[in-house]
DNA sequence: CCAATAGTGTCTATCAGACATTATCTA
DNA sequence: TAGATAATGTCTGATAGACACTATTGG
C-alpha cells in the first residue's frame, strides 16, 4: 500500500484519542492588582463553577492552537489580547471527569481598559484579583494552571518588560514598574529599573504627562522590539 | 440533567477531535559533538524518513502524556532519560497528512552511554550529529522542532547546568565546559565557568581524577539541586 | 510653605570577561 | 625537558542595590 491509498482509507477515528482543549490564562492590572479573568461554567461538568476561558479546538474553524485560544477569548473580551504565549500543555487520564483530556495552555495580556466594557456587560465573565482566585474552587485543574502561569510571569518581570502588556498602549514607568513589583512581589529601586529600561532603549518616551498628586510622571510606549527584548541580568534578586 | 446523567451519556468521539501525539527531542553528547536521536519511520504518511521518536497517547496505557513521551524513548534507548521536560505543543491542520493534529514535544538528556548498547544493535534509530539534522528532509516538522529545541537548550547553556544531564554521572568541569560551548556556539572564560559553579554549589567535588594527556582533570557530580538552579546573570553574551 | 510623587547622582557590591600565571600529568 | 591540559590570580568593566538628593506638581 503506498502513501496516497494508505491516507485515503485512514479514519482518524478508529483509535481512541484524548479530548484537546485549550484554556487561557489572561492577566491585566488594575487597581495596583493582578486580575485574571474567569468565566463561569454554563455546561457540564464543573457546571456552575469559575474557571478559565477555553473550550474545545474546532477542526472545522481553526486553523491552530492559536486561533482556538484567540477565537475563545475574543467570545469572552471582544477582542485579541496584544500578548499571548503558550505556556504549557498537561494532559493525563483524571483532569476531566469525561476521559483523558489534554489542555493546551496559554497565558495571554491585555490592558484593562481595552476590555472593561465588554466584560461589564456580560455577568458569566469576571476579572479576579489572583489572590482571591488562588483561593476559590475552581473548575479542573485550571487553579494549578493560573499558578503556573504567575510563576512564569513572574519569571519575565525579572528580565524582560513583558508585564507591559497588562497596561494600555501608554504609560509611566512608575506604573509599569508595579506590575513587576506586584508580579515579583518586592518592591524595587526605581533607579535600578530605569536605568536597564532606558540603556537597552526599549520604550519611546512620549511629549505628554500624567498628574497623580505629585509631579507629572513621563509617558512611554513600547518600542516594537520590547516584547522580545531579555536583560542578561534579572532585577528583583 | 446533572451531572453523573451527563457524564453516563457523554461520548468523546461525538465530535471530531485533533490527533494526539508526543515527540521526544534526545539529545546527548559524543565526541565534541551534540547529537540527537533520530528513528526511521516504518509506517505511512512519510515512510522510510528518519523523524523524532514519538507517537500517538495511547489512553489505555498512558496516565499522562509524560508517560506517553517516556515510553516512546524507552522504547528506542531502553531507559528513562534523567531529564525530560515540556518544550511546546504544536497543532494545526497542515502539519500531518492525516488530518488536524497536535504534538506535544519534550526535550530530554542522556548521557551517550547510558543507551549506546541499545541503540548500535538496531538498525531504526541512530544518533545523529544536530548540524547534520539541520540539513535533512525529516517527517512533519520534526527539524523545525530540533530546531525549536535546541535554541531553548541553547537558552538555557546561559542561566543553568542543566546541559550536564547530556553527560554521564561523573564528569570533569572542561567536559560540562565544552557541552555548553558547543551549544552556545562560542568558547567561554573557564575562569568564569568553573567560578559560578564553584560559588553556587552545584557540583559535588569527587576524590577521583581523568587524564587526558595533560594534567588530570577533577570529576564531579551534580548536587540534587543542580538541575533546577538558575543563575541570575547569563554566561557567553 | 508642605505633601506627594517623579526622577537623578553617586557610591558600593557582585559577577562576567580577559588574560597571564601556575600546576600536574605524559612522552 | 617539552607539550598538553587543568586550575588559579587578578584586574577591568558592566550592571544591580542602596539611598540621598533634586524636580515638579497641587493645595
């Protein structure tokens, strides 16, 4: 049999085969804390339950991984976080009470602002603070995944300025620098922070200010190669 | 309905789901060189290639996926590498002619000698140079995937020793050197390569020497904590 | 003026890079 | 002794930590 003859008569069906999902992880920041978004099960199992938006990769629509968790979090905010990255898959025969499951994960941010007013409007979908969803009953395992993707945040905050995802297109950098305080949780010299930001030249510094009670503090926007940057050297240690 | 009604009823083939599978990347060091295992395909689509060892969940089998990757290697190499973790998942409808599919890859370390017996009595897996890989015609996108891995090994050459697990237990610091230089792809400062090693604690210092034809080199042996620590500065930039 | 927040100056500590020097083996 | 490889001494440079200082706003 060769090649041609072989892939028409394969039925992918015949072997049984685990159940593929993807779950998002998507942070913001706001109100000087972390928030995650949940959304409440509207189907079994887990039913009634908070947990994390994902669902099923449809083979009809999507094309990839990707596009199932852009696809599910639009449904959920509207729009396309500015950052998504995988973050890891787990998969074993417990996780879901339907059968051996795998869940491709990813951590995705995005400012507050940009999706406040779709998620107002909606009441199966809620931003979290992380420290109150550390402690609620969540559906799956998807506490454990939210943890998981604290830790490797808080791992970026140490050498990268990703965390700038979770602000809007500008900011300041005292603001920015607590998202990395809030992530790493220390506080951090802000001349040690400024420093690295302005010598590897990753924001643009913007004409206008902002007035929080004090001097006006600089606005920035991220340069295109900020999200990819990595310091040699973390800060926060 | 609640939910034990819904789960007696539920069928997981209802609805058409990606494949599953798990590529493992090996790779271990030989002669000066890194290598990585490759098997050649026995079965269609891409019969006769040489591709990673891997394959499909086999849900009566596998608990979790790692028990899914750790069969496949054991399979070819007859033991359980001493390091094995996640790299990515990758899932889209182009990357396997039988339709949608997912993989998930793992990198692992092996020292060559812990599986050179098993691998020179079969004809269907080899070692192969990584610069040689990079330049064959592999099933799916397995060189894409070496390649993927690699760099994050690559990555982590800078911040860990993770690198030793490609060694055997006992070793000399100009043999772990040498691992990290060739991934690396430059010569480091053995001053400051053995320092930070030195300085972190990682290696256990034995009584016995290797000689080489100069002056006989100190082996070692990781500490338990060794494979875990990072450094909070990079080497080799 | 004071309180509050933004931003700078500058010293120190740590650690990687560079490279010369010493140590210990074999032929 | 010469050649090879292992290991150390020591200086320099880069960058994070610490913290005092100055700057700019509102009340």
């Amino acid at each position: 049999m060769d090649e041609s003859e072989y892939l028409a008569t394969y039925d992918a069906r015949a072997f049984a085969c685990p159940l593929v999902c993807v779950d998002g992880v998507l942070f913001t920041y706001h109100e000087h804390c972390l928030k995650v978004l949940l959304v409440r099960r509207s189907a079994h199992p887990d039913m009634g339950r908070w947990g994390l938006p994902g669902g099923f990769v449809d083979i009809q629509e999507d094309r990839t991984l990707e596009d199932t968790v852009l696809r599910k979090l639009r449904e959920k905010t509207g729009v396309a976080p500015p950052y998504v990255e995988q973050l890891f898959t787990r998969g074993n025969a417990v996780r879901d009470k339907r059968g051996w499951s795998v869940t491709v994960c990813y951590t995705a941010l995005i400012a507050y602002q940009e999706c406040a007013a779709n998620i107002e409007s909606v009441s199966d979908a809620r931003w979290v603070d992380v420290l109150v969803a550390d402690g609620m009953n969540l559906a799956f395992d998807h506490r454990e995944i939210i943890s998981a993707a604290r830790a490797r945040l808080r791992q970026k905050a140490q050498y990268s300025i990703v965390p700038a995802y979770a602000l809007p297109e500008k900011f300041t950098l005292p603001e920015l620098q607590h998202v990395h305080e809030v992530l790493i949780g220390k506080s951090l010299q802000k001349k040690s922070f400024r420093r690295r930001i302005e010598q590897a030249e990753l924001l643009e510094e913007l004409a206008e200010k902002r007035s929080e009670g004090g001097r006006p503090a600089t606005l920035y926007r991220m340069r295109d190669v900020a999200g990819t940057y990595t310091f040699i050297r973390n800060i926060g240690e």
